[in-house]
C-alpha cells in the first residue's frame, strides 16, 4: 500500500468561475429557506431541513494509533462529549412518504487546538455525512443544476413527490436486485425506505488529516445497529423520526459506532476536486480511529429537540485546522451554510450558539 499523500496548496485547483457558481448557489439556498419560512411561518436550514433524530453521544479515540493516523483531534486518545442529528436532504418538512438519502451530523465538543480560517465555533469540531460514499456532481456546478431544479418543486405538490418517490423506489429496488443502483435517482425520492440506524455514513468529500488528506465514515458496530441494516420502516409523515425513537429510546445496551478514516494514497485515483469519485477501498481501506457511543434516551424529545434545533447549527467548517475542509464542494459550503445559517438566526429571532456542554 502506498505512503499517504501529504497535501499540498496545489492540489486545490478552484476553477475560474467556481465563487460566481458558489454566489448562485447562496443567493439560490437562501431563497429555498424563505420560500418555507413564508409557508410555514418558521425558518428552517436550507437543506438537511428536517430532524429525524437529535441525541447526545461520547466520542473516544482509540489508544495506539499508527503515526499517520494520529492527527488532529485524533493524535492523542481521549474522549469528548457529542452531538448527533440525522435529517433528510430536502429544505422542507417533507413526509417521510417521500424517501431521499439520509444524513448524520456530529459535532464533537470541547475540542482545543489551532482552528480553520473563518470558522464561526471555536470548541467544536462537527463531521457532516451521508449514507452514500460519494457526492452526486463533481463540483459545485453541477451542485446548482440539480439545486435550481429541486428550488422550482419547493413547497409544492407534496402528494406528487410521495407518489414517485413510491415509483422510484420500486426502480432503485430493481436496480439493486440486479447488481446496480444509483445515486440520482436515490436523491430524487427512490431511497429505500429503510431504518437509517443501520446505515453506514460518509463523509463523500476530503478534508485534511494533519499532514495528510483524509475521507471520513461512521460505521455501525454494535449488534442492536447492526441488525438494523435493511430493515424497512413505513412511509408515514413522521416514520424515519418515530424508528429512531423507538430504537434510542429502548436501548439495552449502548448503540456502537466506528469513526473511521480513509487517507488518499493516489492523488490520481482519489482526487480532492472531483467529490463525485469514490475513493477506492482497495486503494486505501477506511481504518477506525475512534468510537461513538449512545446510550438509552429519548431519540427524538417532540418540541425540547425542535427548540434545539433552532439553536445549534452544523458546518464542516466548524474544525481544527488540522481537519480543513478541502475541495470545491466544501469551499461552497462555507458561503452556503453560512447565509443559510444567518437567515434562520434572524427570520426565527433566535441566535444560534455553539454548545457549551450537553
């Protein structure tokens, strides 16, 4: 296996038109959070709209770690209290009749150490995932395709979406069967409708690691997770966040989860620029280098969870410098996520903190 690859400045390749491109897209998010602050009288993130489980976690890093992995916040063993959220993509209050990919944030807290340029917390570092190993465009153009395309269906038709999410569902079941799949039409509403504790999370795109260049995966490890996987959960408003509940809040014994890592070994084969690639396992395996574990409580706690909703935030630009996000992907989402930030903060009159504790 090849040596890691340590990073370099020129490794980045920002094209010419990518902060015009990363301009839209802000202009573009901030109008989608509107369009639902309007309708509902609330505002909500521009994506990742709609909690679907919000509960507190301890993160420990792994004794003995190998040189290359001890880095940043992992380059000493310790552990730190955490948050976890999942959600569903979309900027609205869906129902969980129309399936898209889920997602995992978590926020590691009390973490010291030089911070990135222009972060916004300065105890935190947050990791924001998917259940996919790689991003659905190259770069942030594409992104504003798909995005100008999905503004036009905010807040609009739900009995529609539900009934081809049911359609592409059945496609992407037989795509499966037959030794396929695909990313599209998952993020379109063909996502199996499956319980997301089971699912394995990714960062999909890079960020340093150290002195190295690292993806990131949070992977279910305990029995009670494990058996998770592939179970369906119905297609009811609320049947992600009720599944969630249930299993969170009659644990009994704690939910495991790897924090693993992948570094880039071939700047070629895995490249920072192209969030569409999937680095290659073979290449580069992910390797642990700490756990995440949660003990019995409430997974989702009704209006408490909602009222913490509206007062944290998530952003992969809430790191150590030794964990920046890299790529043309995350570049645009330190703008993004920003103004989207703003917007809900000033529209609900409720200033947004970074966590002094659980």
């Amino acid at each position: 296996m090849n040596a890691p690859v340590e990073y370099r400045p020129d490794l980045e390749t920002p094209s010419v038109s990518e902060q015009e491109t990363i301009r839209s897209l802000e202009s573009l998010f901030v109008d989608m959070a509107m369009t639902v602050a309007e309708k509902e009288g609330h505002a909500h993130r521009a994506v990742h709209a709609k909690g679907q489980g919000l509960f507190t976690a301890r993160l420990t890093v792994f004794n003995d770690l190998p040189e290359e992995l001890r880095q940043g916040l992992f380059a000493e063993p310790g552990q730190y209290a955490a948050y976890i959220r999942l959600s569903s993509p979309p900027a609205e209050q869906l129902s969980d009749a129309v399936s898209t990919p889920r997602a995992l944030a978590l926020k590691v807290l009390g973490v010291s150490g030089e911070r990135v340029e222009g972060g916004d917390e300065k105890h935190s570092q947050d990791f924001l995932m998917v259940n996919g190993p790689s991003f659905t465009t190259p770069g942030p153009d594409g992104f504003l395709r798909n995005f100008r395309v999905l503004a036009t269906t905010t807040e609009k038709a739900p009995r529609a979406k539900a009934a081809l999410s049911k359609v592409l569902r059945g496609v992407e079941n037989t795509l499966e069967k037959i030794g396929g799949g695909s990313g599209s039409i998952k993020q379109m509403g063909g996502q199996p409708q499956i319980h997301p504790l089971g699912e394995t999370f990714f960062s999909q795109v890079p960020f340093l690691y150290g002195r190295y260049i690292a993806k990131f995966s949070l992977a279910p490890v305990s029995r009670n997770l494990i058996e998770l996987d592939g179970q369906a959960v119905g297609d009811s408003q609320d049947a992600q966040r009720e599944a969630v509940h249930h299993s969170i809040s009659t644990l009994a014994s704690p939910a495991e989860w790897e924090l693993r890592v992948q570094l880039c070994r071939d700047v070629e084969k895995m490249p920072l620029e192209d969030a569409s690639v999937e680095w290659s396992e073979s290449i580069s395996p992910f390797v642990a280098v700490a756990r995440v574990v949660v003990e019995r409580q409430a997974g989702w706690d009704g209006e408490k969870s909602l009222q913490l909703e509206d007062r944290i935030a998530f952003s992969p630009w809430h790191a150590l410098a030794a964990h920046r996000p890299l790529g043309a992907i995350n570049r645009a989402r330190r703008v993004v996520m920003a103004a989207s930030r703003r917007f809900r903060s000033e529209f609900n009159r409720c200033p947004i903190h970074e966590p002094a504790g659980l």
